[in-house]
C-alpha cells in the first residue's frame, strides 16, 4: 500500500476530493485555499484541503 499524497495536481481535485477544478479556482480566487504552483502545474495541500472541507481553515493542525 503506497503513502497518501501530500499534494494533488488541480485537475485531479474532482476524483480525489469530490470538487470540480472551477470551483477549487473560484476557492483559491476568494482566499479561501491556496494553489501551489510549479512550473506550470498547480498543486492542492491534501491537509489544508482536508481541514477546509471539515471546516478548520482556521487552526492549526
């Protein structure tokens, strides 16, 4: 069995998260999360994803 991610590229937040790529945008767009970028891909925190769907964008983990 492999590790989670840590990170998961935008375009894959719909299988992994449940979430539409435009929506993780308008998220980011409004402060809401943050979009790491490399290069030319753009990445999600697994934990800061996790914490803002549970409700704890907020705290610390």
């Amino acid at each position: 069995m492999s590790p989670a991610p840590l990170y998961v590229r935008v375009v894959d937040s719909q299988p992994v998260f449940g979430i539409h790529r435009a929506t993780v945008y308008r998220w980011a767009a409004a402060g809401l999360i943050r979009i790491h970028k490399r290069g030319s891909a753009s990445f999600l925190s697994v934990a800061e994803m996790k914490r803002f769907i549970e409700g704890e964008q907020g705290e610390e983990a």
